[in-house]
C-alpha cells in the first residue's frame, strides 16, 4: 500500500504531463468545468456564489459511490444528495451538514444527471486538494525565514 506521500509524488508526475505549466493548466481547465457543472446541476440555489463553495470544509454524496473502483455506482434504496460540511468556529456544535441538493432515489435518478453530480464532486475535491496543498505550502515557507 502506497503512502500519503507517494500518492502526492505520483499526482505530481502525472499532472507534469500536461501541457503548459504543469498543473496550473489542470487546474484552469478543471475550475472552468467545475462552474459549469455548479450551474448545469442546480448548486446555485443554495450557494449564491461560486467561490463560497470552497469555504465548505468538504463535499460528500449520498446514494451513489465514489469510490475510484466503483465510481458512480447507484446505491440502491438510497438517495442522491449532495452534501456540504459547514464549519463554525464559533458555534457550540462546530460542523453542521448542508443539503445542496437533493435528486430523489438514487436509482431513478437520470444517468447523465448522476454523472453530472458525481463529476461535480470530484471536481471539487480535486480544486480543493490544490488548496490545501497552497495553504501548507504558505505555511512551510514560515520556517524558511
């Protein structure tokens, strides 16, 4: 089983591939499709803004896998529901769940319309994954000085 570290390393060289300046192309291209989707699927609704989706701690989804063996795999009974993980500090109860939306039972959920969520969601975390990885580098650079 590979390690955290050699799953970053493996990222890296394969994102290197692209064309232009490594990731930053990737990361172009996937934000562009990323608002699409947010507007194709209906995010809209309950976050105004596209850039205030990045101020969920996470996104996660009900009713069909995301799992990289079975992606998209329909969850049966479940339903389809995307999910947010809110995060205030200042509250008693420091995370809350979200609902951005909700497609009824997972099986009778239109295949495109399910591809669509599940792309969305990857999506995200792959933008999201760039941000943390900003956000630690930011912090490495501290002890540099």
């Amino acid at each position: 089983m590979s390690t955290a570290l050699d799953r970053l390393k493996q990222l890296t060289t394969k994102m290197s591939g692209y064309e232009m300046s490594g990731y930053e192309m990737a990361r172009k291209e996937n934000l562009k499709i990323l608002e699409e989707l947010f507007h194709e699927i209906g995010i809209e609704k309950k976050v105004e803004n596209f850039v205030e989706l990045f101020e969920f701690k996470a996104i996660n989804l009900s009713g069909a896998s995301l799992l990289s063996e079975s992606l998209g795999a329909i969850k049966e009974g479940k339903y389809l529901q995307i999910l947010a993980i809110g995060y205030d500090k200042e509250a008693i109860v420091k995370s809350k769940n979200i609902s951005l939306g909700y497609f009824g039972r997972a099986e009778n959920v239109e295949e495109g319309l399910k591809n669509k969520i599940v792309e969305f969601i990857i999506r995200y975390r792959f933008e999201k994954s760039f941000m943390t990885l900003e956000h630690y580098y930011d912090m490495i650079e501290t002890f540099k000085k």
